[in-house]
C-alpha cells in the first residue's frame, strides 16, 4: 500500500462490498424487482425443517466488552484477579463473581462456555465480526446473527417485524445489520424506550374512521393489483401491514408497571430488557437488546461494581420472566461481548481487550442448561480446554433453534453460502 | 433533426432507403423491439402516460385541470405537444435538480450553492459535459456555478470518526461519470471484474489526493496543493512497486511538470487572507478537459446510460457503475448509438430525454396481460413500475389535495435555518414539508436511492403524521373542499385529482357509494382522499 | 518560593501496589499489594531492599494506615479482612486479625487522633468503628447509599467523615450513629449509561483543620472515564463550597490524591487514560501551580517523609495498558508493577539554606 493512503475505508481486509453475483450483474439474469433481491431465499430442500415458527431468540449485546474476571470467570486472589471475591452458584463447584449474586441462584438453568478463544481485538472491527459469526470471506457481507434469523425462521404470525433491536441511542429502521440479505432483514430499533415516529393514530381519525380509510386503501390496492406486476406492490402492502401490526402493539411502548421496572430495574438495561421480553411475548423472532459502555480500559473495577449488579438484575429478571411464562422453552437467550477484558491491569486501573479467552452464557430453547463448560488456566490468561471460536457458537445456537447449520445455505443470487464458518461446528456439550 | 414529410410518405409505400436518418427515438425503438423475439406489450393509455411523463419530467402528477385538459384533447400529436410542453415548463428544471442531487450526492446534504448551480444548469440546458467540467474543476469567479464544487467538497467532509476519504471520492468520480466502481480495486486489481485494474483506480486517485476544501470561502470551494511527483503503489498481491500519474482508464497520463522550488505558485498563498495559492499545475483542470469529452467512449456511455434510467428506470448497464465485460448492457448497440448521439448532440440532455419520451418504449403500458407476463425487466417488453422519490411524493400529494395553492409562494430555497419538527406548529413552508418528507422516505446519506424500496417509516407518516393528515380537511379551494360542494360524482373528481383518471365503474359505484351514504360527509370525503394518497397506484410510478 | 524536585530512587516489587506509606523514622516505605500482602522496603539500604512480606491477606490490600504515634500498621483487604501489625518485626504476625470485617472491599481505613479507635469504610455502604487494641467493633453507620470511599478524621477534633461514590460526604453524629452534617462533592459524580461514574477520590483536611479539600474528576463520560481532574475545597465551619480549581484536561482524569506538605503547600496527583500522570505542587491562592511534572505515568498516591523533605509518589510502569496478550521473550504474560517514585527537593549546593 502507498504510504501516501490511508488505508481504504471501501475495502475492509475481510469483506468487500459487494459480491460477485451482484458484481457480475444480477441483471443479465432476470431479477424480480424488489424487497433486497433474490438474496436470502433458502433451499427447498431444508426448508420444511424450519418450520418452527414459534422459536425465537432474545440476543442480549454487552457492548464494549464485558470482564471475564469480574462475571462468569474470576480468579479470585491470583495474580490478576483484582479486588473480587467469587461466590458459589446453584451448581455446585461452580462459582461466579461476588457482583453477580442473582444470577448465581439460577445458575442451573443457565450454559456457559468459558473457553471462548477469538481472533479481533478492536471493537470496529470485531463487532459486526463477531455479530456475523466470523464467517469465511466469500466476497459477501454476511448478515449479522438477528438478520439471518429473521431471513432463516421469518417473521411469526404477530405481523410484526422480525427482528427488533432495542438499545439507547437512535431508534428507526437499521438496514446494515442484513449484509447480502436485503434492507428487509434489517432490524428495526427502538430507541430510548420509544416507539417509532407516528406509531399513535392522531386523535383526529377514530378507530372506526381508521378502519374506513383502510378498507378504501385496500380496495384501491386491489384494483391496481388486477392489471399489475406483484413486487411493488406487495413490498407496499408489507409495510403498511407492519405499520398496523405496530400500532396495534403500541401498548409495547407504554411506561411500564411499577412491579416491572422494580423487577428488572430502573436502569436503561432493565428497562429496554422489559421491552425486550414484551416484543417476544408478541411474537417478534429475533430482539437483540443492547447495553452500552462497558468498555472499562479505565477504572475498570469501581465501573464493574456499579455495572454488574445492574446486568444481573437485568438478565436474571428476563431469564425467570421468560420461564414463568413458559417461554424459555422456546425462546433462545443469549448474552455476550465481542470480546472480554486483560488479565493485566493497566495504569489507569483498567483492563484492555481480550479475545484470547472469555465467556458466553445462553440458555433457553435447545440448550443444555446447567452445562458450564469451557475452563481457563489459573491466571486466566490461556484456554486450557477446547477453544471455540465465534463460528462454532452460531452453529451451536442454529442447531438450537432446529437449523442444521452444516447444510443450511443462502442461495445469493445463485451463490451458495454456509450459514456459519464451515471451519466450525456445533458445540454438542451446549445443546440439549 | 427535421423529417422530411414527402420521404417519410415514400417510404411508406417502398423500400428506398431514407434519404434522412432516423430519429433517436425511432432507432431505440428498432433495437428494443428486434432484440426479443416475444410479444411487447400495447401502448399506454393516454392518462397512464400523462401520469408518467409528469412526473418523470416535472417531477408532479398534473392538477386536476392539467389532467382534463389533456385528457380532452385529441389530436394525434398530442403527447409530442404535451413533451414538448413540459419540458418548457417552469418545472422542469426543479425536477431535473431534484433528480440529479439524489443520483449525484446521494443524501449526504444541502447546500444553496450546489442547488444554484443545478437550477441554473437545468433552467438554460447546460450541456451535460460542461455540468461535468463544472463538478471535477469548479469556477469560483462564476457566482452561479461555483457551486458545483460541492460534488468533491462534501465528499471530502469527515464523517464520524473517519479520515478524509480521498479514496470514496475517486471512487465516486469514477461511478458517476464513467459508470465504473473501483472501490474493490485500490490495494489490488478487482478479484472479480477483471476490467477493473489497480491502476485505474489509482489513476483517478492521482487527480484528487492534493485536494482539499478552502477554508477561505462562504461556498463550496476547492483547493489544489502542488502536485510534484508521481503516485506511488503497491498491490497486496502483486510485488514490486508501481507509480502512475493522473490518468482516466484507457486514456492518456497527464504529465506532471517539474517546477523549480518556490515557482509552483501561479498566484502564492496568502496568509492574512488565508487564500490558498493556486499552483500552476492542477490535475482537475486535465481531468475537466479529459473526462467529459466526445473521445471518452466510458463518459458517453455512462452519460446515455442514466439519462435512460432517469426515463426507463433501469439503466441499459444496470448497475449503472458497474460496466464491465461480465456486466455488459443489455443491448449494447443501443447504448454505443446513444452515447455517440448524445455526444454529436453537445450532451443536450433535454435534447435525449425529449427523444426517449417519444420512443414506444417509453410510451409503452405496464399494464400486465398474460402475453408479457413473463417479461423480463431488461426486455422492456412492458413498461417497468419505477419509485418515486422523497420530492415527488411531496409535490404530488400537495398538489393531488390541492395544499400547493394553499402556501405562500416562495423561491424554492433549500437550506431555511427552520427546524420545524413535526410536534411544532405546522407552518406551511416548502422547506418544512421537504424536511419532513425526506425524514419519511430518503434514505441515509450515501445509500443510492436506485431500487423500490418502502419503509415502516414512511408508512407511518402517511398514516399517522400530522402534515399530510392536515391537508385533507376542507380549506378554501383545495380538493376536500371542491368534493364537500358536490352532491354526486365523488368518484370522478377523486381520481382526477389524485391518480390523474377517470374512476372505473366499480371503482365509481364504491366511492360515491361510500361517500353519499356516509352519515358524515365531511369526514367521508377525508377518508377517501387519504385512501387514495396511501394507495399503492399512488405511490408508485408506472 | 522556588520549588522543584527531583527523583532519587524507585523501588518496585513483583505485584501492582497501592499507597505507600513512610514509617515514622522514615527508614521503611510499606505498601498494600494487588494479591493479599504488604511490601515493605527497607530505604537504609542502597537499593531499598524488600523485607519480608506481610500476609495474611486476600487480593486487594488498598486501605492502608499507619497508628499515628506507634509503629503499628492496619489494613484492609478487598474481601472485608482487617488486620493490624507491627511493622518492624522480620517476619511480623498480627496482633489481630478480622475476617468479614466488611462484607467485601474495604476501601479505606483511618486512625483517630490518638489512635486508640479507628475507622473503616467499604463497599458495603457501611463505616464502621472499632478498637485499635483487639480489632473490636464498636459501631456501625448505615447512611451512605454507595460503595463508601473514604473515611477521614478531623485532625483536632477528631469528628468523622466519609465520603462515597456519589459524591456525598457525611460528617457523622457518633452518638446518635447518624448523619450530622453533609458536604455536597457531586460535582464529581455522574451517572452515564448503567455506570456510577465518579465520586470521591482522596479528601484532606487543610493543617488547620479549617477546610477540607476532596480530589476526584468532573466525570465526562463512563466507560473508559475520561474528565477534568478537581478539587474541591469547603469550609468546615460552614460546610460551604469555597474552591473549584482544574487540575487539567479530560486525558488527567482522576484526581487521585491530595496531601499537605508540611511548608504549607498542597500536593496533589493525577491519573489519566493510561499513562497520564501528574504531579502538581500548588498554593491555592495561585493559579499557577508552583511546580509541576506532567510526564510521570499515572499518580495515585502520595506520601510525605518524616523529614518533611522526600516524597513518595505511587505511580503505575510506563506502558501498562495494551490490547491482547502481551508476552515477554519467553512467552510469559507479562503484568504491570508499580514503581514507589522517591523525589527530594533539588537544591543547587550553593542555595542550601544555612541549618
């Protein structure tokens, strides 16, 4: 590279922006008009085995880098293990940091895999690696975890869209996350706790006038179906479907209860997990909640005693939510980082990045709770058992969900492409 | 070009060559026709045309008035008259900004100078290659078009966290004017399209890594340091070590001439005015003469190219900036003929787009019968459905309700200091609406706005927001207020006024229906207007 | 006056340490470590020797205090242990040892006057009270609603403060067991996000006992926390805000310490994104510190020799942070140590003042 350029913003060193069926011109062969291109349509063959419309996935995103060592993997009183104690869980022999007592009673209902071995110690890069599941680069970009479910399983009969992301910051419609897919598989987010803009009918069309005017809609919808082509229209149809399916889950949007935000508590996390567990009881696939700031290079350890007791409350809040409702049978719950954090502690009291040996805890529908496996040396600084690498997690969680994911493909235009890196494969001590 | 009437007549009735050649239109025709041996599709009718070659010149549906009147009118020359006309129109050049900002800046923002530069280019015709010379090596001297420099200027603005992308820029010069994305092609030649080499890329590099915004302006302005030696590059594949100075692929390097030091200064840099120098050597002004010229085959093609889509929908090479030997046009001796047309012709883009509306191919229906149901888009065996844009949503649904007479006239200023979200009071400015229908349905900045795509958001806004749903009340003049003093024939004057035709029979019983028997007539009428703006046919352009 | 410094000696053990402290004769340099001990140094000798160390403890041996008048050292892990020693034994033993003293991190420990009690503060959100002879807890003061920092006894007359993570600083009623009087230090609190950012770094008492300075940052953001290092001043009498000053920009950060010198002026250190360190010297009547180093790697305590001449600066190696395993030439993970940084006043032969 010449000294005089910086290096191409365009040209990612595992990921160029366009594939080669798109570069070679989707054109020439014939392609339908419409939602994101044929990319996504799945083969026949394994489609039947997907038919299990009522799996879905909460995805809980730690972004910044949650410490091993100060949560599900602590060296107490070693030579790194700062300040924490650790504390024995409902499994015995297994202990967790001090700053995670809630979720050491359900420990048993819970998988952890402390034996995550990585390979992107930068966030820019290693976040939408890791969200991709750090597939082989075949001159695509791979959608993240959330839009290949919403493009494997679809969406549920709620109507509403598959994949929903709830975090602070901006809400609105995400179309980055879909990769190859098609802006369709993209996410849509939920910003603040708020719904998106316009979702309240104005107080000067009643329901009974909104209804009017729809059927009117719809009756000049089908008139200039009779004599036209399907995609446009159908796109068209799609997103004044979803519009309604979200006005009619408003109440998803209202302040929640006092038991609730008590239960889960008051924080942006509690809060956006309660969202998170409303959009899985109505019926969205896939919700990915995002917690950010947990990027602790500096004072790492005061931040982890005010950050932890929050996630714990959080997360343990969804996971017994989620299984009184009898939910957890069905719905897949995931939470992790792109990475964890130095055994070394710097100058500024904090720990760096961590690739090289973390942890990733799930549990719900079709895997093995109570399986903690995954084991870190004395000092936490080497994975002493199998390592597993992000790619073996997606097979893990596809299997979980009734996807084969050695044999499951996207055909993008006309390219196949495996749906997790075919270097890996499902970490069979996770699944039940 | 003139017909010759008694020739045309003669070669009617045998098979003397034409004396004259034959118009573009005719010749477009020719090429689309032979080239499927499959049934094409009947002709548009007349309000599906007046519909379309509306909005895709003027960037509106007609008025209600507008609609009648050619509607009513019978004479067989009346779609050339209606071309002719609204390519005249006041119009038009609103329309061809608006269509150009989109394709050129896609979404990154606004700037009064760059939107000077388009209005005043598309109010006097400006040639295509000279709107191009004005892009690639602005002329701060002409208070008009100095503007144009906002097309390297905004794309070498930092954005988040990133350096300045003298790499997108080259990029984008080489997808708007030449119809080729190299962005795969900096660190080595493109892994797939073996057109597309490492040195074309840095080529375009080399006429652009010296540049840099002025400082010392209140427009857009562009800054050259002095350019000395070559550039030099390295493949990530290939060893060695490669040098090019500026050059456009396929054509002629531009020396770069040595200076003795401290003379590389036409004019020296000023420090108490912080005007930067202006060296004697400036790769833009070798790429303003290269770039857009006749012996350019990759300009005039990329120029035919769009002007097709701008009309078709699709461009002949689809992908538009991707041309290459795998991605070849669809029907390739139209768009040579075309190119080479366009540039015989000075690059009069009104000129092109005046001969493509009178091609059957444009004025061809997209109406579906079974004979073109498995037509193919590239085939323009039918005519092909096509979006409309943030602008032309907003103008069509101000003038369908009739809101557009309702504001105050104004100059088509962009860029007001207005902030006006929705939640505040709706003060009918121009400038306020637009910023509300770009929120609803452009998308991010640097997304091409090429492929239909809707969104939950604009949905919304046409269900629920506030701007639009204030213009269905009756106000003095407007649609609601015509249909609330009418007793009958709802139908009809709904149409008219929002889908530019006549209603069908069951189209008329249902909304007459509807709206006579309703207990509440006032509220019925603003139901029916809204379900027509939210309609499908509404919103697409076919 | 025309002050400057410079550094002599910086003795460092195998293990990250915190707040090292002078003995009375000035002969012994001890500091609680990162793993469950305290190091002493030996300054006698050349290269200040390590002595044995002082176990008995688990991870985090941060709260550390000398007995004013004896040589006798308490300390408190970061998994609730109090102990107290006598420090120039060889091998000491303890004269007591606590276990669940706290209920986990024992922040901070403070002598009272005459050093017969002393007091703790932790994590727990509890100061507690107890006596220096047998270890015994006398009281427990529930008040603070946050991991209490710091604990700190007004030098005259001996009333209690502790500060916590919110930036709140309660002066307490030891008879009622309840707050007395309050000083606002929320000026270094904020809460970004799901963090607790902030709060009370260090807190002196001015020689006469008429105003407390807190030290700590104007917290910009949380996660790698960045802001303006500060000082606050209050007067005692009347528990009003009377000083604001900046000690730097958003890389200092932290306000990590802040002690008097005996000539009368503040010291005060700082540690920012790693590897940011300052070490000022500053009248407060002068805007302009009276002597500064800015180049040092990050400063979190300070302590002054008995001869109120030497300072003793913990501070943190150059290069401490890095993504990614960093391993030495044999593959070993290599971990950070703290350099003790020794500084004597630097005066020209010719300017010594006459003895």
């Amino acid at each position: 590279m010449s000294s005089h350029q910086a290096p191409n913003p365009l040209c990612k060193p595992v990921e160029h922006t366009l594939s080669r069926r798109h570069l070679l011109g989707a054109g020439a062969a014939a392609s339908a008009i419409g939602l994101g291109g044929l990319g996504g349509l799945v083969q026949p063959l394994v489609a039947e085995q997907m038919q299990q419309k009522e799996k879905q996935v909460l995805f809980i995103w730690i972004d910044g880098g949650m410490s091993q060592l100060e949560s599900w993997d602590p060296k107490p009183n070693t030579h790194f293990g700062g300040p924490f104690r650790s504390i024995a869980t409902s499994i015995p022999g297994v202990h967790i940091s001090e700053l995670m007592p809630k979720t050491s009673r359900i420990m048993h209902k819970l998988a952890l895999d402390r034996g995550v071995c990585t390979f992107d110690n930068s966030h820019s890069a290693g976040v939408p690696r890791i969200n991709r599941g750090d597939p082989k680069d075949r001159g695509v970009i791979y959608p993240y975890f959330g839009s290949a479910v919403a493009n494997l399983m679809g969406p549920s009969d709620s109507g509403l869209p598959p994949y929903v992301w709830v975090k602070p910051g901006s809400g609105g419609f995400k179309y980055q996350d879909a990769g190859f897919l098609g802006p369709k598989y993209g996410a849509l987010a939920i910003g603040e706790g708020e719904p998106p803009p316009n979702i309240l009918l104005p107080e000067s069309v009643d329901t009974q006038q909104n209804d009017d005017r729809n059927s009117l809609r719809k009756f000049a919808n089908q008139q200039y179906s009779k004599t036209r082509p399907a995609t446009f229209s159908e796109a068209q149809n799609f997103v004044f479907d979803t519009a309604h399916a979200l006005m009619k889950r408003r109440s998803l949007f209202n302040e929640p209860a006092p038991k609730d935000i008590a239960r889960y508590g008051d924080t942006p996390l509690g809060r956006d997990m309660l969202i998170g567990r409303k959009m899985l009881e109505a019926g969205v696939r896939f919700v990915k909640v995002n917690s950010y700031g947990w990027d602790t290079h500096g004072d790492n350890f005061n931040a982890h005693a005010s950050l932890m007791p929050r996630f714990d409350q959080a997360f343990t809040a969804v996971v017994e939510d989620l299984d009184e409702r009898g939910m957890l049978e069905h719905v897949l719950v995931i939470a992790m980082s792109e990475f964890g954090r130095t055994p070394r502690i710097n100058g500024h009291i904090g720990r760096d990045h961590w690739p090289e040996a973390w942890s990733i805890a799930m549990t719900g529908t079709g895997i093995k709770q109570g399986a903690i496996i995954g084991e870190t040396n004395t000092e936490g600084t080497w994975v002493t058992s199998e390592a597993h690498d992000i790619g073996h997690f997606f097979h893990t969680w596809f299997n979980a969900l009734g996807i084969d994911s050695e044999h499951t493909e996207y055909i993008n235009e006309g390219q196949p492409l495996p749906i997790a890196n075919d270097d890996c494969s499902p970490i069979q001590e996770l699944l039940a | 070009m003139k017909i010759y009437p008694l020739l045309a007549v003669l070669c009617c009735f045998c098979s003397i060559q034409p004396l004259v050649a034959q118009q573009l239109h005719e010749l477009i025709d020719q090429h689309i026709e032979q080239a499927s041996p499959e049934p094409f599709a009947a002709e548009s009718t007349d309000s599906e045309f007046l519909r379309r070659i509306y909005l895709d010149l003027i960037g509106q549906i007609p008025n209600t008035s507008e609609t009648l009147e050619f509607l009513s009118d019978t004479a067989t020359d009346r779609r050339s008259r209606l071309i002719d006309k609204l390519l005249e129109d006041s119009r038009y050049s609103r329309r061809m900004s608006e269509f150009f900002n989109v394709m050129l800046m896609e979404r990154r923002g606004i700037d009064p100078d760059w939107q000077l530069f388009l209005t005043s280019s598309f109010n006097k015709n400006m040639a295509w290659d000279k709107m191009v010379q004005h892009m690639v090596s602005p002329d701060t001297s002409n208070e008009t078009t100095r503007g144009s420099a906002y097309f390297l200027t905004k794309r070498l603005e930092k954005y988040g966290q990133n350096p300045t992308d003298f790499p997108g820029l080259a990029r984008d010069i080489g997808r708007m004017f030449l119809g080729m994305d190299l962005a795969c092609a900096q660190c080595h030649d493109h892994l797939f399209i073996d057109d597309y080499k490492q040195a074309d890329f840095q080529g375009l590099f080399a006429f652009i890594n010296n540049s840099f915004i002025r400082s010392d302006t209140d427009y857009p302005a562009i800054g050259m340091k002095p350019v000395k030696v070559r550039l030099e590059f390295n493949s990530v594949f290939e060893e060695g070590n490669f040098s090019t100075g500026p050059k456009l692929p396929g054509l002629s390097e531009i020396p770069i001439p040595e200076f003795i030091g401290g003379e590389e200064f036409a004019v020296e840099p000023n420090k108490e005015t912080k005007a930067p120098g202006i060296p004697k050597f400036n790769p833009l002004d070798f790429l303003a003469k290269q770039l857009p010229t006749a012996t350019n085959e990759s300009f005039n093609l990329n120029a035919a190219n769009r002007i097709w889509y701008l009309m078709m929908g699709r461009g002949i090479v689809h992908p538009m900036d991707l041309h290459h030997s795998d991605n070849p046009p669809s029907h390739p001796q139209l768009l040579s003929l075309m190119g080479q047309q366009l540039a015989d012709n000075n690059y009069d883009i009104k000129w092109c787009i005046r001969q493509i509306a009178l091609s059957r191919t444009y004025q061809r229906t997209g109406t579906i019968t079974p004979s073109v149901a498995n037509a193919k888009r590239h085939e323009y065996r039918v005519f092909s459905e096509k979006p409309l844009s943030a602008e032309q949503l907003m103008w069509s649904m101000l003038t369908a309700t009739g809101q557009l007479n309702l504001i105050p006239p104004q100059t088509t200023t962009v860029g007001s200091d207005s902030t006006e979200t929705q939640q505040e009071q709706l003060g009918e400015s121009i400038d306020g609406i637009r910023t509300d229908f770009l929120d609803a349905y452009a998308n991010p900045p640097r997304e091409p706005e090429t492929e239909f795509a809707p969104s939950v958001r604009g949905a919304l806004f046409v269900l629920n927001g506030p701007r639009v749903l204030s213009w269905l009340p009756a106000k003095p003049g407007n649609l609601a207020d015509l249909l609330n003093k009418q007793d009958r024939e709802y139908a009809d004057t709904l149409y008219l006024a929002i889908l530019s035709r006549k209603p069908t029979l069951e189209e008329t019983n249902y909304f007459n229906q509807y709206i006579g028997s309703h207990s509440d007539k006032t509220k019925a009428i603003e139901q029916a207007i809204w379900a027509l703006l939210a309609s499908n046919e509404f919103a697409i352009n076919h | 006056m025309d002050i400057k410094y410079k550094p002599i000696a910086a003795p460092v053990a195998d293990r990250q340490l915190f707040n090292a402290r002078f003995s009375h004769d000035g002969n012994m340099l001890l500091a609680g470590s990162y793993q469950g001990d305290i190091r002493r140094f030996d300054l006698t000798t050349e290269e200040n020797k390590e002595l044995a160390v002082i176990t008995g403890h688990n991870a985090w041996v941060q709260a550390l205090a000398l007995h004013p008048t004896e040589n006798l050292i308490l300390s408190g892990d970061s998994w609730g242990t109090l102990q107290l020693h006598d420090f120039t034994q060889e091998t000491p033993t303890p004269i007591w040892a606590i276990e669940d003293a706290h209920d986990g991190w024992i922040r901070s420990v403070a002598f009272s006057k005459t050093g017969d009690c002393f007091a703790t503060a932790g994590l727990d959100q509890t100061v507690r009270i107890f006596q220096t002879k047998n270890g015994k807890q006398k009281h427990e003061l529930s008040g603070h609603d946050a991991d209490v920092y710091h604990v700190l006894f007004h030098p005259e007359s001996d009333e209690l403060l502790s500060a916590d993570a919110l930036g709140r600083i309660i002066q307490w009623n030891l008879k009622e067991k309840a707050p007395a009087r309050e000083f606002d230090a929320s000026e270094t609190f904020l809460a970004h996000r799901l963090q607790d950012v902030g709060g009370v770094q260090c807190m002196t008492f001015s020689p006469d006992g008429q105003s407390l300075y807190v030290g700590g940052t104007r917290p910009k953001n949380g996660a790698t926390v960045q802001g303006v290092p500060i000082i606050l001043g209050f007067s005692w009498d009347t528990a009003e805000r009377t000083l604001l000053r900046e000690l730097g920009s958003t890389a200092d950060c932290y306000c990590e310490d802040l002690k008097f010198h005996p000539d009368g002026f503040l010291i005060a250190v700082s540690s920012g994104t790693p590897g940011t360190g300052k070490l000022q010297f500053i009248d407060l009547e002068q805007e302009e510190p009276l002597w500064m180093v800015s180049n040092l790697s990050n400063c979190h305590a300070i302590d002054v020799h008995p001869d109120g001449k030497t300072i003793a600066i913990t501070t943190t190696v150059r290069g401490s942070n890095g993504n990614g395993r960093k391993v030495d030439a044999d593959g070993n993970y290599i971990g950070n140590t703290s350099p003790i940084q020794l500084l004597s006043p630097d005066i020209p032969e010719s300017d010594s003042p006459a003895s």
